[in-house]
C-alpha cells in the first residue's frame, strides 16, 4: 500500500513541478515578447519622425522645383549669388578677409 501511495505523491509532485516550470516559462516568453513590442514601437516612432522631417524636406524642394520651372527671375538670381557665387556682368564683388 506505501508503495502505491508513494507513486500518487510523485506523480503528483512530477505534476506540480512540470507545471510551474510551464509557468515560469509561459512568464519568461510573455515578459521577453513585452520587451520587444516595447523596442519595435520605439523603433516605428522614431521611423515616423524621419518620414515626417523627409516630408519637409521634399516639401521644400518641390517649392524651388516649382520656382526654377515657373521662370522666377529673381529665385534664380538668388540662387546663383548665393550657392554658385556668381555675379552680373560689370558688377564689383567685395570679399571680406577676415571670413564673418
């Protein structure tokens, strides 16, 4: 009769233990996918940050798009005073020395 009795406590501890290493595991799995939904959402709204900065950076070149095809005399003039330092014909371009 023990020995039946013994077997029923084993099982049942075999059982038991099984189970809560289901458990721990379960636990462990859930906390480690919390972590990386966390990183993926962190990640998405930094990606969403980018978008929205490179948006108006195209938003601003199809506005000079738009001047250099509409013909803008002055846009274009701005432009190559500015950026490829050109000048009129007979005008007189003063440079500072000292670079402020």
């Amino acid at each position: 009769m023990k020995l039946v009795f013994a077997r029923k406590k084993r099982g049942k501890y075999l059982f038991k233990l099984a189970l809560m290493s289901g458990l721990v595991y379960a636990a462990f799995i859930f906390a480690n996918q919390r972590m990386l939904i966390s990183n993926k959402k962190k990640q998405i709204n930094e990606m969403k940050e980018k978008i929205s900065l490179q948006e108006v950076k195209i938003a601003e070149i199809r506005s000079e798009l738009d001047a250099l095809d509409s013909d803008d005399a002055q846009y274009v003039e701005r432009i190559a005073r500015q950026e490829l330092k050109l000048s009129k014909l007979g005008e007189r371009v003063f440079v500072n020395a000292k670079g402020n």
